[in-house]
C-alpha cells in the first residue's frame, strides 16, 4: 500500500504539532511506524490523502456507531451552520438534548453539557466530593477517565507521600487522594474503603472496560461497588463515555440492569462533534452551580452545533432500536470468524466481546484486569495491526484499545476482516 503522501504529512506535522498529533494514541508510537493522515470517511470507510480504502474498526473511538457522514446528521449540522456556530446565550436544542437523554436513561434526573469525556468525569468527581464533603476516589488500574489530574494516577499513593511527581505534572497532593484497585477485584476495593473509613467520595468505573482491550465485569462485581457505595454513602459513577449509548440506549446500566449515582457521557453522544455529559439523580446534581455551590462551567458547553448533531445521532438510535440487535450480530459473527481462524491455525489466544465492543488477546489466559491483558502477546498484535492495516483494514493502533464497529459494516466487510486475519496467521 502506498502511503508516501502521509509519510511527508507526518514529517510535517512534528516540526509544528507536539509528536505530530493532537492526541497521543494517533501517533501509533505502541504499535510503531507512521500513522496513516485520513482525508474523508463515508459509512464504514475511512480514506487516506494517499487513495487508500480502509474498512473502519475505530470509529472515531466510539462516536461514528452509525457510519460515517451520516445522512441525517450532516444534514441537520449544514442546517444549524447558518444560524451561527454559537451564542453563549440558552436554545431550545439544550432542553431538547437534555429531555431526549433523560428518556433514553430513566435515571438521570438532571443533565448538564459539557464538551468533552474528559470534562465529564472531571466535573462529575468535583460534583461527588462536594456533595459528600470528602476528598478520596477509587478508580480502577487500566479504566480511562480522560486526561484531569485525578485521573492519570495509576498507582504508588506510597510513593505520591514522598511529595514527588509520580505521574510528572501532577502534585503529589492530588495523587494521594486518587486510590486504585485491579479491575474485577471487588475484595481489594472493600479493602481500600475499610482504609478509608467515611473518606472516599467516589467510586468511578469503566463498567464494560475499553481502554484495556474490552474488558467485561465478572458476576457480581458491579454488584458489589453498588451494594458496598450504598452502605458507606459512596457516589457511584458510571462512566458511559464509551458505553452510554454504544451498548443499548440506556447505555450499560440498561444493559447490565445496574444504575449509578452519577453517569459520564462522550463519544457517541456528539455524533462526532466534541460532546461530554454528567448527570444522575437530581439529589446529587442539584449541588452543580448555579442551584448549589459546586461551580462548573463551560462557554461552549451546549454548543448548537455539537447539540444539532448529538441530538440526531442519539434521536436515530432511540427510533430505531433493531441498530443494536444489528451492531451486536455483527459483532458476534466477527468475533465467531475469527476465533473459527485462530483454531484452525492453533493460535492460543482470548476474544472479548460485548455489544458491538470486541478485542482479540493473543493469550492463553483470561483477560479480567490490566495486569492479565499486560502479559498477553502485545508484539504479536502489533504485527497484526499492521498486516491489517497495509491490507486495508483500520484496527485500533493499540494492543489496549477496544475494537468498535459501527452499523454501517457489510458482512462482506466482516468476511473480508476475517480472511485477511486468515491470512496474518498463515505467513
Ligand atoms: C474516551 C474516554 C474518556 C475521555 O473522553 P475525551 O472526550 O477523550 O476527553 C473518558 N472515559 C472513557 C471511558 C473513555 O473511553
């Protein structure tokens, strides 16, 4: 495949833009070579500056479930383009967006705007320890939660107290107060809140993992974190960034019958536009400014074109719920393809698969936390994204990335995926 256009377009782009991205995973730094610069998508197509095809396994990291340019929501984004790109000032599209989300998941009471996931589960930790009056949150080793402070601490609250930059760029003050426990380890998180009596604000979570391949939770585990905030007065937080509204419209507290304190939105919730969301019960949002004293702003939260666009997206997948059924077939019969190959050729390996969220582990352990998808064959899948990509097909550049697909994927472009791995396999 030629790609000598975006070989001089990344060479370019380092002399301005850091690293030549604007956001770290696009640079293919863990799968090596030179990213691929894209031009234009259409339905499950991505196109690169040089002419290439690629059948599209990212979509956009979640938000493209339907394809992309999207008939509908091209359209309504030209419609509300003349009207000007923003005001500042409240819309009518603001209540619509907010009564079409609070329809779609009975829980949420109270909404509010933001622009991206990182904003929301930023926002959403501020609103829970203001309400409960505590400092600590519990998060769990390998769940992405955007790039706030509070976030990006992985571990070593031990080394954090010797007031040095563990994470470089964040105070040890803010690390301390950042607690983490292996995913699915519902014992370790007990543990950390007897530790922490009448101390932790929050327990935030990935419920269905994507930022460690797609990760599901174990019987019970949820369960658990729901039971155990319940009893100690702890907000739970759900965040829906990359499930809400991907595996069912109630996202998955619909899909796993479980419901959060509080819910973080982004990714589909935009229809491609820069979109976050918090909400929940009205108890815990009313304590957001201006009702009550926790402040959060934004001066283009609402924006009328990100909410044109938001609001088709999500009023497509409220009207025409068969989407899921067909997003997770599609899934399954990808998922079953490809396992029937990785037998055939007698390749040890794991496939994890929920809704239409599904990774490939060359492995032959389970993958339930970071520490089992770490010690699975990450240069084996490095190949493979290669192979992959140079044939045509645009899988996540990371080892550590969920897979996503959208409904505008062919089971010829299913078929197509599933031969070429064939073929990976028998080099
Ligand atoms: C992508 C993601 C975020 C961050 O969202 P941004 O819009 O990139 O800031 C937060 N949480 C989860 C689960 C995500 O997948």
């Amino acid at each position: 495949m030629n790609t000598v256009t975006s070989k001089i377009l990344f060479e370019r782009a380092q002399k301005t833009i850091p690293g030549g991205v604007n956001s770290p995973v696009r640079a293919f730094k863990s799968v090596g070579g030179t990213p691929v610069f894209i031009e234009k998508a259409k339905g499950a197509y991505l196109y690169d500056v040089d002419g290439n095809q690629y059948i599209d396994y990212i979509a956009s990291w979640g938000p493209m479930i339907l394809g992309h340019a999207h008939e509908s929501v091209v359209k309504a984004i030209q419609e509300q383009a003349v009207n000007s790109t923003s005001y500042g000032a409240p819309t009518l599209l603001e209540i619509e967006m907010a009564e079409l989300i609070t329809s779609m998941v009975p829980n949420v009471d109270l909404i509010r705007m933001v622009s991206s996931g990182t904003e929301a589960c930023m926002s959403a930790l501020r609103l829970a320890r203001g309400y409960t009056k505590r400092n600590k949150v519990i998060k769990f080793e390998g769940n992405y939660h955007g790039h706030a402070d509070s976030f990006l601490v992985k571990a070593g609250s031990g080394l954090a107290t010797l007031d040095i930059q563990t994470v470089p760029g964040i105070t040890s003050g803010v690390s301390v107060d950042t607690l983490t426990a292996p995913y699915n380890d519902l014992n370790a998180v007990k543990k950390i809140v007897e530790e922490n009596k009448n101390q932790v604000a929050a327990i935030i979570i990935e419920p269905v993992a994507g930022n460690m391949g797609c990760i599901i939770p174990q019987q019970g585990f949820l369960e658990g974190l729901r039971k155990l905030c319940t009893e100690e007065g702890i907000v739970f937080i759900f965040d829906e960034v990359m499930t809400g509204f991907r595996l069912a419209p109630g996202g998955a507290q619909e899909k796993l019958n479980i419901k959060a304190d509080l819910v973080t939105y982004g990714k589909v919730i935009g229809g491609g536009m820069p979109v976050g969301a918090f909400g929940g019960k009205k108890e815990i949002m009313e304590h957001i400014a201006p009702l009550g004293s926790v402040y959060q702003a934004g001066t283009l939260s609402g924006n009328p074109i990100a909410m044109i666009a938001g609001y088709t997206m999500l009023k497509e997948l409220k009207d025409n719920p068969s989407i899921y059924a067909e997003l997770e077939a599609k899934t399954k019969y990808l998922g079953d393809g490809i396992e029937a190959v990785l037998q055939k050729h007698g390749e040890k390996y794991r496939i994890n698969r929920f809704g239409s969220m599904i990774s490939i582990h060359f492995c032959d352990h389970d993958i339930i936390d970071f520490d089992s998808a770490a010690k699975a064959d990450i240069p084996r899948f490095n190949e493979l994204f290669h192979f992959m990509l140079d044939n045509g097909i645009y899988l996540p550049p990371s080892a550590y990335e969920s897979w996503f697909l959208n409904n505008a994927l062919s089971y010829q472009d299913l078929d197509k995926t599933i031969a070429t791995i064939d073929k990976f396999l028998q080099q």
